[in-house]
C-alpha cells in the first residue's frame, strides 16, 4: 500500500505500522493496536497529517512525540494534545519549534527521498497554539490492545527526547534521539558526556530490537549503532575523533562531524552512527539549555 497526497507519502512497514514522510522526508509512524492507533510524531506541520490519518485507520488515535523540533511537532498543533517529556516542553513554545516560517522552511528546504508534489505556502502551514501536553517518562508504556510500546529516555539531541520499543514486533523507533547523523549543535541538546549516559541506559535494550526506523532516514538501522554511538562519544571526549569542521545549518555556529562522512552520508569507517557536536559542549551537565536562561544555540 502506498497513499500520498500532495504534503504526505505512506507506506507500510508491517501490517499495523504504517510510515509516513513529509516533504522535507521526516518521518511519523502510525502503529496501529485493536483499540487504538499511536502517531509517534507529527512531521513539521505543513498540510494536515491528521486529516491524512483519518484516511489510514478507523481507530482512535493519539500522538506521542519524540522531541520538540520543528520537523516532528507539527500535527501536535492539530490534534492538541500530545504525550512527551516534561523536559521538552518549553522548547516546544521557542519560535525555533513552532514557528510556522521556520516548519515550512524545513519542508521546502530539505532534501528528501520523497518527491514533492507541491510547494507549500504560508497557507497551509498549521499555526501553533497552546496545546495539552501529557508527561510520558523512561519506563511509561502506552497500550494500544495487543500490542504495547514501552517509552525509553534518551537525553541528548534534547533534553525531553524519547524513543519507542515495540517488543513483540522488535522494533525500535528512533527518531533523531540516535542515527548516523545524531545532531547536537541544536537548541536543547545536552553535553556528548550526558549524551553517552543516555546510549548506556539504551543498550540495555540492545537485545530487545531487530530493526530502528529512525526520524529522517530511509532505511533503518541495527542494534549495532549503540555500540558505534558509545564508541565515538569516547573518541570525541578523548579527543581522538575525525573532527570534520562544518557550519549548523540553523545557528550557523561551527560544529564538528566525528567520524569522517562517506558515501550517502553514512560515516566512512562503516558504523552507523555519526554525531556532530559543539566543542565546548563536550563534557559536563549544563541542565536544560532552554529553561535555564542558556544561550539556546551555541
Ligand atoms: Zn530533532
């Protein structure tokens, strides 16, 4: 099964997962139980993926996001309400989050494996309001009738980002809390030192997945990238990582790639993951970057 319309494209992963990319190629996953369907993540809010939904199931559906970014937290202005990690919430009201020149950007902007059909407009951006947000924490598990996701905390790309573990199906979904361009030059990322705290506690789940379908990438990972993500925050706090100089897209502050990027953007020394992280927010707990008055970026 493939349906799109002009602002979204879906296929189906299994029989009750079905992945849905934006323009800009960010992903949501609709994971459907005999009850009710879990949308993990709303895209940046360009078109109506709730309407889209609605085309998908008959079930009740609620959102749980993975983090408070511009391209995953669109639909949340939808629908309203929304499960997440306390820890995100004040980013989710920044300007970075929610604008709606900055989520339409990303999808016009963006280069993505999904063709587009159309260049969106102002118009159909979604406006962001004050919405419902329920606490989800490390260990939470949402029932969807037969089938259950367990939440994981992974602190890092931001404060608040979660992960997902379907255990029967052995699936993790990721989205951009680990992957071979795991980013921590944003607003709301926490130290490299904080992070590698984080993939420790992930790896106790090393042997509970097959596959992570992850917030951008077309294909999914390996339970092996958490041995490649612990590996390179070692490097990169012992100093020894590639150190490729590069500029963030968004803060336009420099920023280091640590491993040596190759063909597809996948790192050359053949691991999965990649980080690309600010020099002096390597080691140390520095709280949360939004809440505390920090300079957001940088
Ligand atoms: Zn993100």
């Amino acid at each position: 099964m493939n349906i799109r319309n002009k602002f979204f494209a879906a296929d189906k992963i299994n029989d009750h997962v079905t992945r849905i990319s934006g323009m800009g190629g960010e992903k949501a996953f609709l994971i459907e139980g005999k009850e009710r369907a879990c949308l993990f993540d709303g895209c940046s809010g360009v078109g109506s993926l709730k309407a889209f939904v609605r085309e998908l199931t008959e079930l009740p559906v609620f959102m749980v996001l993975s983090h408070a970014h511009p391209d995953h937290c669109g639909a949340a202005f939808e629908y309203g309400a929304c499960f997440m990690h306390p820890d995100d919430i004040g980013l989710l009201y920044t300007e970075f989050a929610s604008g709606a020149e900055g989520r339409l950007g990303y999808d016009n902007n963006s280069w993505s494996e999904v063709e587009k059909l159309t260049t969106g407009t102002m118009a159909d951006v979604v406006p962001a309001h004050a919405i419902k947000t329920y606490p989800c924490y490390d260990g939470d598990v949402f029932d969807l009738g037969g089938r259950r996701l367990e939440v994981i905390a992974v602190p890092g790309h931001t404060r608040g980002s979660i992960v997902l573990l379907d255990r029967e199906d052995r699936i993790l979904y990721s989205a951009d809390a680990i992957n071979p361009n795991t980013l921590f030059g944003m607003i709301g990322s926490t130290t490299i030192e904080e992070y590698r705290e984080s993939v420790l506690h992930l790896k106790e789940f090393q042997g509970d997945f097959d596959l992570m379908y992850g917030g951008h990438n077309p294909d999914p990972q390996t339970p092996k990238i958490i041995d490649d993500a612990l590996m390179l925050c070692d490097r990169i706090m012992a100093g020894e990582d590639d150190q490729i100089e590069t500029v963030d897209m968004i803060s336009k502050k420099k920023v280091y790639v640590a491993a040596k990027r190759g063909e597809n953007f996948m790192p050359e020394y053949g691991g999965e993951s990649n980080i690309v992280y600010q020099k002096d927010r390597v080691f140390g707990k520095k709280g949360n970057a939004v809440l505390s008055g920090e300079p957001f970026i940088g």
